[in-house]
C-alpha cells in the first residue's frame, strides 16, 4: 500500500517519497489509520520496520492542523526515548518528515550543556524528544513547557523497567 492512500497530508507523502520510500510497511499500514482518527495505539515490531514512521507521520499531521500559540512558547508533542542515540535519530525523521511543514522540534538529552537547550524550548518548539534523566533535570528545576496531551514513548518497556512510569 502507497503512503497516499494512508489519509496523510501531501506535504507528509511528498516527504516520505523524497526520503526514498514507496509502500508502507506492515506496522505503518495498522498504526497510521488508527492514530489519524485520534486513538492511541501501543505496538511492537521489529528494528527497521518503520515504527517511527508509524507514529511520527500521524503526529506531524495533527500538529500542522491545530495552530500554535505563539504568544506562548510551549511544547506541544512529547516523545521519550531511552537512549541518545534513538533521541537524535528520532529528531532526525521528525526534521526529515515535517520539512515540507511549518513545525519545530528538538532534541534534549544528557551528557550535553543544558543552556543551550533551555534557550530553544524558551524559543518554543512544537515537538521535543527527550530522554527520561534530562526530562526529569528540567522537571527539578521547575520549567514547564509541555502544552499538549500527545506523548510517544518509544521502548517502553525499557521506561518501565527502569522506573520511568510516574
């Protein structure tokens, strides 16, 4: 099946296409549909699959459609990662997928100075990857930025497992 017929926007497709994709993959074809009508999905599949497709694309689509506050500054859509590695790899598809739309996202993770990640969510971005560890540093310090109810959580097990479920 060709991302078109999946209910994405063209911008979305035109994207997808210049990535060098043709037909959705299997976990792609079940979660895309079900999260455009607003259902919350959890799935597994196996690395090289598409699942960050499957939940990016969707995501993407309902943040192009609904304004953002630019008087304030705020996050709109959280997606938490266990890793750095899978944070800016994420944040890489987020870039590649939403070029053709007006929408920001970064990426916040450890092992960095946290100044400079301070001044882009002051900036306002639409979407953040985070990890759990340099969340919580912000949540510590007391910043609020997150605005909207749409969360990702990529491994979750692996959240779970080491206690990130509050």
């Amino acid at each position: 099946m060709s991302f078109d017929m999946l209910g994405l926007s063209a911008e979305l497709v035109r994207a997808v296409y210049e990535r060098g994709y043709t037909k959705a993959t299997p976990i792609q074809r079940k979660a895309i549909p079900i999260i455009l009508e607003g259902r919350d999905v959890m799935a597994g599949a196996q690395t090289g699959t598409g699942k960050t497709a499957a939940f990016t694309l969707p995501l993407l689509q309902h943040l192009s459609k609904q304004p953002s506050n630019k008087s304030k500054p705020v996050v709109r859509a959280l997606i938490i990662t266990p890793t750095r590695e899978l944070a800016a790899q994420i944040q890489e598809s987020v870039r590649d997928y939403g070029k053709h739309l007006h929408l920001k996202s970064t990426t916040i993770f450890g092992g960095v100075n946290i100044v400079n990640q301070i001044q882009k969510l002051h900036r306002g971005v639409d979407i953040l990857v985070a990890t759990p560890g340099r969340l919580l540093d912000h949540k510590t310090q007391n910043r609020r930025f997150i605005q909207d109810r749409n969360l990702s959580a990529r491994r979750s097990r692996s959240h779970i497992r080491y206690g990130f479920y509050s």
